[in-house]
C-alpha cells in the first residue's frame, strides 16, 4: 500500500494518491495532516487520486465512514481520479456521506481534475 499526501500551501488542496489496499494505519497517517488543513483554511478541497488501488481493510473502511460523518461539512470539492468501474461507482456512494461536491474522472481526464480542484 502506498498513501502519498501533497499539500497545496496557497489553495486549500490536499491531494492523496493511493495504490494497493488502504489500512487503518494509512489514515492514521493521512487524515491528521487533512484535519491541519481543515483548521488552517476551514473546507478544503481533495484530490483522491486512485492508481492499481484495491480498496479498503475493513478497518480502514471504518475510518473513512468516522472521517465523513466527522467532516461531513468540511470538504468542499472531492475529485476521485481512478481507473475502474467501481471506482466511479464509489464516488456516487460517497455523495450522501459529504456535501462535498463529488466528481469522478477517469485517469486520462487527471488533468481535467486537478484544474476543477484548483478551480
């Protein structure tokens, strides 16, 4: 599993690539430094870049649910770049669970993403 965070200093952007499978650890490490943003520059936008990722460990599914009902109104634009089918489908399953505007690009449109992120 690899978790890559990128901060965007000037605009409030997190981005987070991920591969392989996020663990309750992977948040442990990535949601903190989410949460500095949060307080740094109130809603933040996030880049959810996924590449050969294969989901969540059940406890790392527990955490992100925790992290979406906690931050319910704290992320203002999530753009979820993946590669698979169910990928897009998750990016709809989210949208009850923020009020975030949620889209899904695939990864020939990451381009596309970063600028309405960025936007």
């Amino acid at each position: 599993m690899t978790v890559e965070l990128q901060n965007e200093e000037k605009a409030k952007v997190v981005t987070v690539r991920v591969s392989g499978k996020l663990s309750k650890k992977d948040y442990e490490a990535f949601v903190p430094e989410i949460e500095r943003q949060m307080e740094r520059h109130g809603k933040v936008r996030i880049l959810f870049d996924m590449h050969d990722f294969h989901g969540w460990e059940l406890g790392a599914a527990w955490e992100d649910l925790k992290f979406g009902v906690k931050h319910f109104k704290d992320v203002e634009r999530l753009a979820m770049v993946g590669e698979k089918t169910w990928e897009k489908w998750m990016s709809s399953f989210c949208k009850p669970f923020t009020r975030a505007e949620v889209r899904y690009y695939d990864r020939s449109e990451a381009e596309a993403a970063k600028a309405w992120i960025e936007g």
